[in-house]
C-alpha cells in the first residue's frame, strides 16, 4: 500500500490547522510537475518550462488542497453542512469531501454559467446545487450573509483553512525542484490560490531557504478587477471558472504579485483558448480554459517584450482539468467523419 495520505498528512505541522482538525482526505495533492519542453520551445525556447497539472487531483482540480483542510476542520467539530458559491470546482470538491465526512452539502452556482463536468459532480456527490439568478459574486454575497446567521461552515477561500491547505502546492513545488522556481504563472479568479502559493513559498523559504518566486498571475480581460483597478459588475469570459467581478482575495493577491516583483494582467478569451489548444495538441495536456490563463498570460508578456524568460525556470499552474468543460471543445469541433466497416473506407480516410 502506498504510504501517501494527502496534504494535511504530509505537510503537518506547516499548515496551520486547530487541534480539533479530523483528517478526510481523498489523497489530493502529490500532482505532477511535468515538463514542457515543446511548448517552451514554440514559445521562443531558452528556458526550462513546468506544468503543475492540479487538474490530476481527485475531483480533477486544485481546489481539493484547500477543501480537504477546511472540510477536516469543520467535520473535526462537529458541524453537520458546508456551503460555498461556485464557478463549479469549488462545489464539485466541497461537495466531495462533505459527502466523504457524512456531512451536508449546499452548492450556489451562477445560472447556466457552470460547465457541465462540474455541475455534474457536484451533483453526483450529492450536494444541494442552487443556480443563482446573478454572478458568482451574488453567490458569494449571499452565503457570506447566511452563514453569519445560520450555523452551516463557509468553505469558500475566506475560510482561512482552505489557504493553509491550498499552500502544500507550493511546498511540493519547491521538493520537486529542490527550489522555487524563478516565475510562477497561474489563473486567477476569486484569488485564493495565489494567496496561497504567495504564503506558501514564503513559509518554505523562511524554514527552508528555498528562494522565492515571482508571480505572474492572471485574469481573463472581461473580468480584471484587479487590472482594472475597480470591481467589475457584469464579468463575462469563456473561462467561467475565473468569471468573478469582485475577487474576495484582491487586495492579497495584489500583495503577492508587488512583494515577489511580478505582476497581476489580463488576457483576451482567443489567447486563453489558442493556448488551452497548445497545451492539448503539443504536450498532450488538456486543461480546462481557466487554467490555461497562466500560460497564455506568460505568452503574452513574451511576445510583449516585456519577459525576460532566458535561463529561467518557470512554473505554470494548470489549475483544473479539460474534462472538467468538454463542451468547449466539442462545441468547435467539426463532426467527426464516419465511414462504413471497411478497410478501403479507413485508407481513404486516413492515407489520401
Ligand atoms: N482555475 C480554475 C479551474 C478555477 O476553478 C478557479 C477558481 C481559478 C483558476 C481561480 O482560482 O479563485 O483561487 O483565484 N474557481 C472558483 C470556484 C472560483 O468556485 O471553483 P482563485
């Protein structure tokens, strides 16, 4: 049997949990750092590229890092139901780990803005899923709201449970590279997880003196508060993972990006999707559209001239996995041809 027991297990003792914690782990984390030499290449080579794909984590995104410790902490005192709002990760894993500790689970969706492999995980793991005439921000307003009233356990980044969990990432960043890398790129939404990464790789390098990253994180242009400058009332992008006006994290992630010298932009829907195809068709990694926002933010800076990746070793996130929103794809795709059982058919098909 494998010794691995997930994050709370092997990062205990840095992450910061109450003694009354009570482990349910599905053995999240422990994801590869995979190379990516082909895409470094096209994108001008000369440097050492690595994936992070938190897309292999067990409800197929990074999100279970930070559940397994918040779920651990509530389930450890005794609290009977969980609510979070959700682009759709968020739910799919709360619901998980709740249904895991035999707890409760309530999921806020935006309506009709959820893609489909995570609506039906939630779903599958037995949550409540209420669809929220509004934004993800509306759901985030409202269960703020309703567990200051009600004795149900907040699971959204706010708990601070989720952070502590969410920073194994970085830890075993630094145990696989034996450092931190030069620039860590990655998605960002509602701003948990570059808080997260940002805490983490801190607390490495003050034990460890691992180094420290800078951080390039990203937003999606139709929903870049942090850009902007401003909160955004109507986001709008293809990445629905990353829709989010009013990031809850803001200011922190702001924080992470100024004090590691890197930086928080924007790019367009078509780069997040041209890069989303890159990753597919020359690494064979396929991610979800949000998750390829980091690497199409790292893109952008180079052919910007504003990136100097010459030696460096960079760590892209790739926060969920593709089969996560198959509609994205198949909604572009040509049907594929269909051929009667022949093999003259099959060589026509293929050969000429
Ligand atoms: N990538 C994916 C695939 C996500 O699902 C999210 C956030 C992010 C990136 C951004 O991370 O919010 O910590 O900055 N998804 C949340 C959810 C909002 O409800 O699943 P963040």
């Amino acid at each position: 049997m494998s010794s691995y027991q997930g994050v709370l297990h092997r990062y205990q003792g840095l992450l910061d949990l109450p003694a009354h914690t009570r482990t349910v782990t599905l053995m999240e984390g422990n994801t590869p750092l995979i190379p990516a030499q082909r895409l470094a290449e096209q994108l001008g080579g000369g440097f050492e590229l690595f994936i992070k794909f938190e897309g292999l984590n067990p409800t197929g995104s990074f999100k279970d890092r930070g559940m397994t410790a918040a779920v651990s902490e509530a389930y450890g005192r005794d609290a009977k139901a969980v609510i979070c709002a959700s682009t759709g990760n968020t739910a799919a894993s709360a619901a998980a780990y709740a249904a895991r500790a035999g707890m409760r689970s309530v999921v806020l969706i935006p309506q009709g803005k959820v893609a489909a492999g995570k609506l039906a995980g939630a779903l599958a793991y037995g949550a409540q899923v209420i669809q929220v005439e509004g934004s993800f921000d509306d759901a985030l307003s409202m269960v703020v709201q309703i567990t200051q009233k009600q004795p149900i356990c907040l699971v959204n980044s706010l708990n601070p449970y989720r952070i502590e969990g969410q920073k194994s990432a970085a830890f075993e960043i630094c145990d696989v590279l034996g450092s931190a890398p030069d620039w860590l790129c990655l998605p960002v939404g509602n701003a948990g997880n570059i808080t997260a990464y940002w805490a983490g790789f801190k607390q490495y390098h003050e034990l460890k003196s691992s180094g420290l990253p800078q951080v390039l994180g990203v937003q999606a242009e139709g929903a870049a508060p942090l850009v902007l400058g401003h909160p955004v009332d109507k986001p709008e992008t293809v990445a629905t993972a990353i829709r989010i006006g009013r990031p809850a994290r803001g200011e922190q992630a702001l924080q992470a990006a100024e004090e590691s010298g890197g930086r928080i932009i924007a790019v367009s829907d078509d780069e997040i999707l041209k890069m989303q195809r890159a990753l597919a068709g020359l690494e064979g990694l396929w991610v979800e559209p949000a998750s390829a926002a980091g690497l199409a933010g790292l893109t952008h800076e180079l052919k910007a001239g504003r990136f100097e990746a010459k030696g460096k070793r960079i760590v892209a996130v790739c926060t969920g996995h593709g089969l996560k929103d198959p509609d994205i794809i198949t909604k572009e795709m040509s049907r594929p041809l269909v051929v009667p059982p022949s093999l003259e058919a099959l060589e026509e098909a293929i050969l000429k």
